[in-house]
C-alpha cells in the first residue's frame, strides 16, 4: 500500500504532483472513496463538518480534485452490511480519502469494520490522510492526542508506518500545536516522529519516506528505549 500522510489535505502543487505520482495516472481517471468517520469521534466535528468534507466545502483539499468517481466509504456501518457487499467497493478504487477528526476512534472503527485487515491485501491502493486520517496508520499517536479512548487501546494505532505525526504545526487556530509543543510530544515517544504543518506531507512507498513540502516540519529521532 502506498500512503500520502498529509496534515491539511492536498494544499499545494508540490503535494497534488505527489499524489499524481502515487496514483500513476491522472486524478480524473481514479475513483475515489472518502471515509469521513473520524469525524464522528472528535468533539470539534459535526454534522456539518462531515458535509463539507464529503462535498469538497472544506479548507482540506480532498474531494474536490476533480476525481472520476467520489464515493462515501462509512466504517461505523460496514459490520451490518457484510463484507461481500463492501469489499468489492474497496478493491475497485484508487484511492481512499480519509478525514480527520479522533485518530483513535477511526482505528477502533477501522479494526471493528475489517477494512484494517483488508489493507494488507491492497498494494496498489493509495491512502491519502488528512490529520488523523494519517496518524492513523503510525503505531502511536501520543496521549497529547488522545480524545476519544476505547479501554485498553491507550495510544497505539495501526503501525503500517514505523513513525508518528504531529500534524497542524503552527496552525494559527491551534496555539497548542507550536514547535514547542511539537518537541514536548517528540519526548515521550518510542518511534521516529515528524511535526509537519499544513503545506507538507509525506509520501511512503515501501517503507522509504520522502517529505513533500511547501511548509515547515521538523523530523525527530526516538527518545526512550523501544
């Protein structure tokens, strides 16, 4: 699987070139599902909000790219459905689009629906994350970001990624997201992390990172014993 880890969306043409580099064709020649269902566990989300991610209303390019096909991918339902039904919809697409919001509640749903099993079995399919979207896939985010909290989960998410994000660095509507509070996260984790703000991404194919960035962002190398 082939990931574009991104804090705000697909904000520049540094960032859009990678995701065309990814796709390996163009943007309107790929069908595209959005997954908003992080969303749902973050306080600062609503319904609205969910709208606007889905109809392309939002500051964090996603939808609105101009995709062949956008379809709505909601995990929290996949486990009624069954997977003969939605499986099939996963293994069509191109890319899955998948919001922010609580980076533990979409991992607690991404391992509940199957969809994280499924991934393995996906390599030529592009994630393209937004905030928890992307923090998602690290194996742990930090308890600065911990919201939402299943018992017994703590911090750890899915782990296709040897590293963790800090997203939103320096973000004028987040004065807790400073470089400051970047390197006060860094400290208390056991994996390599990077702080990037909204104009950067990270692009990862086969394991090999390349920072794609318009922006700031600041790498940081573990500081306790793993």
């Amino acid at each position: 699987m082939r990931f574009l880890l991104t804090s705000g969306g697909v904000k520049n043409k540094s960032i859009r070139d990678a995701l065309v580099d990814l796709l390996g064709k163009p943007i309107a020649d790929c069908n595209a599902l959005c997954i908003p269902t992080a969303e749902y566990g973050h306080p600062w989300c609503t319904p609205a909000s969910v709208w606007r991610f889905i109809s392309g209303h939002t500051p964090a390019p996603m939808c609105d790219l101009g995709w062949k096909s956008v379809g709505v991918l909601e995990l929290t339902a996949l486990p009624s459905i069954g997977e003969d039904r939605w499986v099939p919809w996963v293994r069509q697409a191109d890319v899955l689009l998948v919001d922010g919001g609580d980076a533990m509640y979409l991992c607690h749903w991404m391992r509940q629906s199957g969809l994280a099993n499924l991934l393995s079995s996906l390599p030529e399919i592009v994630w393209v994350g937004v905030s928890a979207g992307s923090m998602v896939m690290t194996p742990r985010i930090g308890d600065y970001f911990v919201n939402w909290r299943q018992p017994g989960e703590g911090d750890k998410t899915l782990g296709l990624v040897d590293f963790s994000i800090f997203p939103h660095l320096g973000h004028p509507d987040m004065p807790e997201n400073t470089m400051a509070d970047a390197e006060r996260w860094a400290a208390g984790m056991r994996a390599p992390g990077y702080a990037i703000d909204d104009q950067t991404a990270l692009k990862v194919i086969d394991g090999a990172i390349e920072v794609v960035s318009e922006g700031h962002w600041k790498r940081f190398t573990p500081c306790l014993p793993k």
